[in-house]
C-alpha cells in the first residue's frame, strides 16, 4: 500500500454525456460561467480571494435542451469558505450543460441526522459531503450508492490506495471519493527554537521531544512566561498519542476487534502523557486548554506555548491570527527509534445518498470536485489537502514551504476505520482514559478500567 500522500484538490475536465432516467427541468437561456478569483490565496479562516481559479473547462456536451437539476449538500457556510464552495459549483456548472447543481449549506450539527432522514423518507440530496471514516458503515447500512458503474481506470488510479480502500465497503465496491484529508504535526515557533538552539530535525522521538520541551521552557517564580510543549493541547488526544506508540490502531485489534487498551506499551505511553501535563501543574493545563476551548485565544499564536500537535487546517487558522509568525512544522516523534512518525487523520469524502435520482449526474459533479485541477483550486484557497497522488512544484498550493513541510506528516498518517461491531466504542473507554489524564486516577488504573469497560461492551453486542 503507497503511504506517500500528497497535497491538493481538484477538477476535472468534463464533456458530460447524455443520460437518462433523471429528473429534469427546461434549461436556461444561458450558462453562467465561472467567477474568476482574484490574485490573493485565502485560507479556511482568511476572507482573501485565492490565487488560481478551476482550470479552463472544455465546451459543454450536447444535450436534449432539459438541465437536471441536483442538490449538492455539505455544512461549509462561513465566508472563509463557502465562496470558494459556490464558485467550484458555478465552475461545474459552466462546464457542461447537461446538470446543474445547487449547492446547500447546513449545519454540522443537523446535516448528518437531517441526511439519514431523508434517504428514509425517500427524498434524498443528490451528493452529500461526508467524512472519510465511517464510509464502510454507511455502505454496510445501505445509505449510499455504489460508485463502481462510473469509475474508470483512470480516475481510481488518481488517489493514493490507502485512500481508496477507505472508501471501498466489505463487499469490495467503492462508495465514495475523498474529498480532503488531514493530518497532525507538531507546529514550532522558529524564534524560540532559535533561542534555545535547537534544531528541529534533531526531534525525532517523544525523549528528544522532551528534551526540547525543557529547554523551551520559562518560568518566573510560579508563573509560567512560555510553556514548551503539552501533548494533548490544540488538536492531539491521548488517541493520537497511543497510535503513534502503536505504530497503529491502539485500543483495539482492527481483525479480531479484541479489546487491547491496557498493554504495556500503552501503559508506559501514557504514563509519559501524564508526565508532561504534570510538568505545568493541572492548574497551567486546564488555564491552557480553557483558552484553547473558548476559541478566543490561541496561546501558539501569540507565543505563550512553543510548540503544539494541530492539523493540517491549522494553517490557515494561523494566516489570520497570526500572518507574522515565524514557524515550521514536524511530523510526530518515534515513541522508540526505528517504531515510525505515525500520525491520525480523517477527512471528507463526496458520496451519493441511496435514493439519489441521478446518480450518473450525481458522479458527474463528484468527478469533476475530485480532478486534479478542482482540487490544486480548492487547496490553494482553503489550505485543505487531498488524496490525489499527481501533484508536484507544479500546482499552486505545493508552491508553499509549509505544505511541503506537512506533507512529510501525510506520509505516515493513519486513518482509523472503526470495525462496524465496535461503533461507539469511543463514547465507552474516553470518559475512562480521561480520569487518568486529568489525574483523578492513575494512568494504569484509567486503561485497566478502560479495559474493561470495552470488553463489555464487546462482549453486550456480539
């Protein structure tokens, strides 16, 4: 399996061809063609235009004078990204004259539950956007269509396998293609790595981690002026932690779906968590991780904390809270030398709901989101990364240092698939593992009750 995974998103140059069966209305007098964007690139919290545009689109296929129309459903709505959003539909849709798609924002919190509703009413959207992980769930629960009827060689061999087989169900048919993905690395602020001569390459596992934590370290009398480094601070659990000690799935066997949370390797992991929260005192921790909660204040940004696990997305958050802060990223230490630089990641992907009326225009719209083109757009304007496996120095969005720094991370990132016997497991062990991060209890005891807990929860739903 390739684990080398690059950055960007896409569009496809399309000559959509006839298709029947779909519902339809009268076409419009004329086709709107795309807005141009302006010059400047914008990230997923910036309000700039982005620098490169979808690429020219090729001249639209004949058809018998009726557009279909289709719904296009996702939760992006905030002005930081829904422009881009609009102006990829508006490209989709001056690139053929066959479909149209309009493109409906609703909010996270109902999209999900408001998307399943309607599949069992009947009525559903015409592409959903939706995350990478629980694609084989949806397969195994029939809320999606099978996509194998439209992929080509050409389109498949596009992503990089990993990602694929994300999307692919237990029955071996593809149900989606990836949108974005993301990963986590551990971001640094160069003027106090410089102050305190480090180098960052020299970071290679979680003990140089540490011994650069120290080092970064700055205290006057019992206030801390800078804090190093706290593992689960920005966008790193204890989960990420434990899989890169693993150098894989860490609570659970993914074949046989045992419970494995209290192994030894586990146990000394998290022993080390604990260890570098205990550093600050609780008091520091749970002071940082309110700023952190409350969203309004980023103790990175403004220098309080030297470095941080954060994602992918982060750089975008950063251009604006900070557009004149020095930093570099790393991928995650070794928890030993010679384990691996494993990190977690997710991602969206674009499916069609079952039901869906038009599914071949359905595909259509999806092939064209998931181009190479489409995405090196999408990238450059929202900082998102994508599956595709052919971008080079030659798209917009590798030209940026930082994204080649990140991309390091994606090489080694791991997307979690929840076997569908242990759904909900996380709401069972995470109150547990939380007790010994907190200190409320021992690490050990946290993982041995945690344990436990999966264990019947295994055992109550077999």
């Amino acid at each position: 399996m390739k684990k080398k995974v690059l950055v960007t998103l896409l569009t496809a140059a399309m000559t959509a061809s006839m298709l029947a069966g779909c519902g339809s209305s009268p076409a419009p007098a004329e086709t709107t063609p795309a807005p141009a964007a302006s010059s400047e690139a914008a990230p997923e919290e910036s309000k700039e235009v982005a620098e490169s545009t979808p690429a020219e689109t090729p001249a639209a296929a004949e058809d018998d004078g009726e557009v279909v129309e289709l719904e296009f459903w996702s939760w992006w709505s905030s002005e930081a990204r829904k422009p881009y959003v609009l102006e990829m539909v508006d490209g989709f849709n001056a690139s053929q004259s066959k479909y149209h798609v309009t493109y409906v924002d609703i909010p996270w919190g109902d999209i999900f539950t408001k998307n399943i509703a309607q599949i069992a009413a009947g009525n559903p959207c015409d592409i959903m956007a939706n995350n990478l992980e629980e694609v084989a769930f949806r397969a195994e629960q029939g809320q999606v269509e099978p996509l194998d009827a439209y992929l080509t060689d050409d389109v498949k061999g596009a992503f990089y396998e990993q990602y694929l087989d994300v999307c692919t169900g237990d029955d071996g048919s593809i149900y989606a293609l990836p949108l974005s993905v993301d990963t986590r690395g551990i971001y640094y602020n160069k003027a106090h790595f410089e102050e305190a001569g480090i180098n960052p390459e020299d970071i290679q596992t979680w003990d140089d981690l540490t011994e650069a934590a120290r080092k970064l370290d700055k205290k006057n009398g019992d206030t801390w002026e800078r804090v190093g480094f706290i593992p689960t601070l920005g966008n790193g659990g204890v989960d990420t932690w434990m899989l890169n000690a693993n150098n894989g799935p860490a609570w659970f066997d993914p074949e046989t779906c045992e419970a494995k949370v209290n192994t030894d390797t586990n146990k000394e992991a998290f022993k080390w968590v604990r260890e570098q929260i205990e550093v600050y005192g609780m008091d520091e921790f749970n002071e940082l991780s309110a700023a952190f909660s409350s969203g309004m204040q980023d103790p990175f940004a403004s220098g309080v904390i030297s470095m941080l696990v954060h994602t992918s997305a982060y750089v975008s958050s950063l251009k604006q809270n900070a557009p004149d802060l020095e930093y570099g990223v790393i991928p995650l230490p070794e928890f030993k030398e010679g384990n691996g630089h494993l990190a977690n990641g997710g991602g969206f992907v674009l499916e069609i709901p079952k039901g869906a009326k038009c599914p071949e225009g359905s595909y259509e719209f999806i092939k064209y989101v998931t181009s190479k083109e489409t995405q090196d757009f999408l990238s450059t304007s929202l900082g998102d990364f994508s599956a595709r496996n052919d971008f080079d120095d030659s798209t917009e969005f590798f030209k940026n240092p930082i994204t080649k720094e990140i991309a390091k991370c994606l090489e080694e990132t791991n997307t979690l698939v929840v076997p569908n016997a242990l759904k909900g497991y996380q709401d069972i062990i995470n109150p547990l593992v939380e007790e010994g991060t907190l200190g409320l209890k021992s690490t050990d005891e946290a993982l041995d009750n945690a344990q436990k807990a999966l264990e019947d929860f295994i055992a109550n739903n077999q």
